[in-house]
C-alpha cells in the first residue's frame, strides 16, 4: 500500500503582496431589489460607511440615508438617488421595500439578521 504523500508547502509571501491584495480589493457585492416596480442594486457598504451609520443625524431617517447612499443603477457605480431626494423618499408609502432594503443591507454588510431587524423596528415602530 502507498504511502499518502505529505504537502507540506512553505510559501514564502511578502507582507508588502498581503497588503496590495487586501488593500486593493475593491470588488463590492450587489444585490438587486425591486423598488416599486423599478430595479436597483444595493451595494455593499465600506467599512467607513458601515462605521459612519450611526453619525446620521437623525436615526429615525437612517432607511433614508440607506438608500440615498447604496442605491445603485444596475451594472453601475451611478447611484440612483443623491441628497436632493431626501425629502421626496421621506413621503415615500412604506411596505415591504423597507424590509427588503434592510435584508439586503444586512446581508451585504456582514451584520447579524436579528440585529438587523431589531434595528430596523426601532427606527420604523418610534417613529
């Protein structure tokens, strides 16, 4: 019977390629949605946009800022919506987008579903 053979492979890796190849990664997940009947994608957040969620102003209007922020034309990096919208996606009706959106942001963004959807009732139900 064959001996199984043993790989041992030392690869000798610069920590200066580590870094390019972290550092340089800039390949954003999508997810599309449909947004009363129009297709979006929501791209996936930076760490700095991540960490910046919780400077907004005002929490109530954080699905806002979502969307202005990660909304994207399909295949682009053209966001559908800019600060001038805000007041307008404001009196949008509600539903199941708010859901959707927050899913999907989550998902993308690594976070806990639970945590999620906990946030998503604070701001949605105090409002």
């Amino acid at each position: 019977m064959a001996k199984p053979l043993k790989k041992e492979l030392k690869e000798t890796v610069s920590r200066g390629a580590i870094l390019e190849t972290i550092l340089s990664s800039n390949n954003f997940k999508r997810e599309k949605m449909d947004l009363f009947g129009a297709t979006i994608e929501i791209r996936q957040p930076s760490v700095k946009e991540l960490l910046s969620l919780d400077d907004v102003e005002d929490q109530k209007a954080r699905i806002v800022h979502l969307l202005i922020n990660h909304a994207f034309m399909p295949g682009t990096n053209e966001k559908v919506f800019d600060k001038a919208h805000f007041d307008s996606i404001m009196e949008m009706p509600g539903g199941m987008w708010i859901r959707d959106l927050t899913e999907k942001f989550g998902i993308l963004a690594g976070l806990d579903q639970d945590v999620s959807e906990k946030n998503l009732e604070e701001t949605t139900l105090d409002s």
